[in-house]
C-alpha cells in the first residue's frame, strides 16, 4: 500500500457566466460563505484561514487552522497553498472555463501530497484533532443532502 | 443505505476522536509496539490500553502481529485512503457551495 495520497481533483459545472462565477469564488464578500474561511482578502500573497472548530471561527482563534497564501488571483485562475505550520504546503486551484453563455466549468485540484510521504501522517492527524470531524463533516452531510 | 465502508469510515472518525487513541497512533508511527510498552508511556493500565487498541483495530487503524507470546501493534498504512477520501468529500462539498451560491446570487440579481 502507498503512502501516498494521490491528487485530489473534481469538475464541476456551475450554470451562471464566468464573471459571475469569478465574482462570488474570489471576492471578500462571498468567499467566506462557500469556502468557509476566516481572514480573507482578495490580494496575492495574503494568508487566510481554515479554521474547522466552530467556536474557534465565531471567536476568530485560528488555533488547529489551516493556513492557506493566495497564490493565483487572476482570472481565470484562483489558486491558495493549504498547510499547517511546520508542515510542507499542498496547492488548492479553481480553473474556470466558459461552457457557453451561461455555463462555467471549475476545474479543481488540490496536489502537492507528493512532498511528505511520511510528515503528511502528522499533518493530517493535527487537522483532524482541530475538529474537522465534529464541525466539517455534519455540515458536509448537510450540503450533501441539500 | 449503510454500507460496510460507512460504517468503517463512522469507526474511523470516533476512533479518532479520542486524545488517547491519537496518542497511540502517534506511537506506532514511530515504529511497532507491544502493548505493555505503551500502557508504560500512557501510565494507565494495560486493559485500558488495550481496550483503546480494540477500538482502533476495529477501525482499521491498526493491526495487531503476534511476535512470541505477545501481540505488537502496527499502524495500518491504508488509513491513509481514508484521508484521501474524506478530503475529496470535504472539497466536493465547498465546490457544491460554491455552485449553489453562484446560481443563487445570478437568480436574484435578475429578478
């Protein structure tokens, strides 16, 4: 068995326009309502927030979060890094491609899993100690379900 | 429908959800261990130990070698698959978000 993890990837169609997209994926007002972060800002360079414990995230503690730097803030690319402190950083991108007038794909990919075969074990593990398994999964089967 | 592997993923997921339980994975990631060796790192009683270990090999997490008269344990490396599915369940759902907002705000705004 690998130790491993291979990339993570998904397609998605949304069925608005590209720019619309564009909007609601990047800018400060929206990004916090689907991505469910803390501290963001549209700007390269800036570091935002994961922050899994809900109480923590009412209370702004990004204790047990994980990091994210903006890295590609340019249309149609929307891409961050995702890492815990002291751990290597993986790479999270949105690419956006009009399927027609009102149609956009999002091509996603999260990889970089390939720097730690073994360091990887502890950054997952510190994640899951955060909480993503009391807060992130309900909300998952919820949106799931929806 | 509940399947084998949800309930082995729900296993996981409690399994984890303890201090302890984390603690002895953190353990074994340094290598195979008997259970007397780490009931004395814990200082807790050797049944209490094992009963974590129970929870653990239930979960899958780890797997338990006879080595002479007594059993050593050893992190199970396909946890990792585990990981790689949840994290594509995590983002599938900020994706899903992220749609339902988009399609959403494009409604309102032309009514």
């Amino acid at each position: 068995m690998s130790e491993k993890l291979d990339p993570i990837a998904h397609v998605i169609d949304v069925d608005v326009p590209l720019d619309h997209l564009w909007h609601v994926m990047t800018d400060a007002a929206t990004v916090p309502q689907w991505l469910g972060c803390m501290n963001y800002e549209a700007r390269l360079g800036h570091t935002f927030h994961m922050q899994p414990d809900g109480a923590r995230r009412a209370d702004g503690d990004i204790a047990g979060a994980t990091h994210c730097d903006v890295t590609a803030l340019a249309k149609p690319l929307f891409a961050f890094s995702w890492y815990m402190p002291g751990t290597p950083k993986t790479n999270v991108s949105f690419r956006l491609s009009a399927q027609g007038p009102r149609k956009t794909r999002v091509v996603f990919l999260h990889d970089g899993w390939d720097q730690f075969p073994a360091e990887m074990v502890r950054g997952i593990r510190d994640m899951l100690q955060g909480g993503w398994t009391s807060a992130v999964l309900p909300n998952l089967a919820k949106t799931a379900s929806r | 429908m509940v399947t084998e592997s949800t309930r082995k993923d729900d296993a996981v997921f409690a399994a984890l959800a303890d201090g302890s339980r984390r603690r002895i994975l953190a353990l074994l990631r340094r290598g195979p261990a008997p259970v007397h060796a780490l009931s004395q790192q814990f200082r807790v009683s050797r049944p209490a130990i094992s009963r974590h270990l129970r929870v653990l090999r239930e979960a899958g997490l780890v797997r338990a070698q006879r080595q002479g008269t007594e059993n050593v344990y050893v992190l199970e490396a396909e946890r990792l698959r585990l990981v790689e599915g949840w994290l594509k369940q995590f983002w599938s759902g900020k994706l899903g978000d992220l749609k339902a907002l988009a399609e959403g705000s494009w409604r309102e705004r032309k009514t």
